[in-house]
C-alpha cells in the first residue's frame, strides 16, 4: 500500500513515514499510527498522520 489513501490507513497499523524534516534525505520512520491528520480521502505525497510516540510524518507504506 502506497499511503496515498486515507481508507489505507487505520488508527492502530503499522507505517512507515517521512517526518518533515527527513523530506530531503527520505529517511523512513515506523510506528504505530495514533491519528490520522489528513482530512482528505488522498493525498499525492501521502496521508499525513501522528505515531504513538507524537512524531508527525507522511506514510510512504502500510507494514501491518
């Protein structure tokens, strides 16, 4: 799953995400998605969403 859509995405999975500060160099972060931000139902860089651990990225790919 890319993480373009939002229906990809549940509260609970398992992502990996771009934080903002990682957007030049695309360094990927997993976690645990806590909730999603993006309120639209697709996004070209991907749904916006924050980790349990309150970091905010983009989701590059749905592990589990």
């Amino acid at each position: 799953m890319s993480g373009q859509n939002r229906e990809e995405i549940l509260v609970g999975a398992t992502v990996d995400i771009v934080l903002k500060a990682d957007q030049s160099s695309g360094k990927l972060t997993r976690g645990v998605v806590a909730k999603i931000l993006t309120k639209s139902s697709n996004h070209p860089h991907g749904i916006k969403v924050m980790l349990e651990d309150g970091q905010v990225g983009r989701v590059k790919g749905v592990v589990g």
